[in-house]
C-alpha cells in the first residue's frame, strides 16, 4: 500500500511551552511510524517545535506564507523567514485563508509558485462550501481552484505539490464526509490532475481529506483508493487522537 500523508495543522492554537510538549508526545508516538508525517503550528512556535523535531521523521509546516519575498508587507512572513527557521513544507489557500481572510485563486497561486521557487513542499488546500455541495457544484468549484490554484506550476514540481480536499462544511464542525463522497471528489481531482499533467503525475500525487478526521472515522477514510492522506486540525491537537490516525 501507498504511503500515507498525515498532517498537523495545528492552526491558532497552542503557546510555546505547550507546543513543545505537544510535539514531544507526538514525536515519541509517531517514532516507529510507517508513514509521511508533518506538523504546522503557527509562526510564533515554528523556532521551537523545529528544536524538537530536528532529525525526527516529522516535517516541519507552516500555516501561510506572504506572496512576497521582502518589503513593506506589515504583519506577514515571507518564505525567507520560514526557511531560515527550518520550514519544510507551506499549507496555502486553506480554506479559512479563503473564506475569513479572502485570499483569491490568483494570490494563493502567487504564493505557491514562490513557495515551489523556495524549494517548499506544497499543501494546496481546496474545497466547496456547503451551499456549493447542495448546488451539486462540489467538483466544479475543487476543480476550478485546482486549475488556478496551480496555473504555471510545472509537471517538475508536482513532485512536491499535495492537494488537500477540505469540505468547508466539514472543517471544525464534527461532520465528515463520507469516505464514499470524500473519495469520489478525490477520483474528480485525479482527474484534473490528468487533463493536466498526465495519468503518472495524476497517480503519484497526494490527496489528503481534511474536515473533522478523527481516529473513529480515519481508518475507513484513510482505506479509500483515492485518499492519500489526512489534513487533520482538532485531532492534531493531542497526541492521543493524532497518534492513532497517523500511526494508520
Ligand atoms: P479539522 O480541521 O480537522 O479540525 O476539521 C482540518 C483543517 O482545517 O485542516
């Protein structure tokens, strides 16, 4: 079986003493585990989560990162700054960066052709709202956050590019989608992912389901044959349910 992606979006949670100690147990838990691991906190705690999981085989996230490399851009981090401090992969166009901080498929294409540029891993985040689900344009609106989510990427760098297929309505609410209606939005994704980079780059590539993934639900998720991975927040805030999901 393919390896799994499992990723901590810790979002904005967590003071440094507390991040510390989460990344300890969840390093420990995850020690012996099998699959591909990530883990972003916010900005503030990314110097210290990156002294505990140094030479670990957890990746080291971040939530955002500017359009921009230097400047006059009042509150942001550029990809400079997280890659001085260790950054290995970006998540962009997360959802909640879309919808409370209205951040375009143009920008959040910006930024991940400068992230790729900066020799970061990518987590491309898309999804419908539940309004677009009920519309029955839940594929129409992935795939058009796809095609300019990634516009100018090349086939090189799908090598470091994942998607992760958040449900608006399932993000933080308990409700998931069913692994059968997850899976077949991620068959839709592959699909574009064929039209535009060709059935090899289509197959190699990660999809994660993100939206309420929990350790009761993971497993059957995680079996689906189009779900690579897991975008995972609330449960990603202990070692007790993140373990068990990550450990899959
Ligand atoms: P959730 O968040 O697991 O708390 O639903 C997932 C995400 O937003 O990445």
């Amino acid at each position: 079986m393919k390896k799994k992606y499992i990723a901590g979006n810790w979002k904005m949670n967590l003071k440094r003493a507390e991040a510390v100690e989460l990344a300890k147990s969840i390093k420990t838990a995850l020690k012996d585990g099998k699959n591909k691991y990530m883990l972003a906190p916010s900005f503030t705690l990314i110097q210290d989560v990156a002294e505990v999981l140094k030479g670990s085989n957890i990746l080291l996230g971040a939530q955002n990162m500017c359009a921009e490399e230097t400047g006059a851009f009042t509150g942001e981090v550029s990809p400079l700054q997280l890659r001085d401090l260790g950054v290995q992969v970006v998540i962009l166009g997360h959802s909640e960066r879309r919808h409370i901080f209205k951040e375009s498929n143009e920008l959040i294409n910006t930024k991940v052709n400068l992230a790729l540029k900066h020799g970061f891993e990518v987590i491309l985040c898309v999804g419908e709202l539940l309004e677009e689900r009920e519309a029955g344009k839940a594929e129409a609106v992935c795939e058009e956050q796809i095609r300019r989510g990634l516009a100018a990427v090349s086939s090189k760098d799908m090598e470091r590019l994942t998607i992760a297929y958040e449900p608006v309505w399932a993000i933080g609410t308990g409700k998931t989608a069913t692994p059968e209606d997850a899976d077949e939005i991620h068959a839709s994704i592959r699909l574009v992912l064929k039209e535009l980079y060709g059935e090899e780059i289509a197959q190699n590539t990660c999809i994660q389901y993100g939206g309420s993934m929990k350790p009761a639900n993971a497993a059957d998720l995680l079996a689906k044959e189009n779900i690579d991975g897991g975008l995972i927040g609330g449960a990603s805030l202990n070692a007790e349910t993140f373990a068990p999901i990550a450990n899959f």
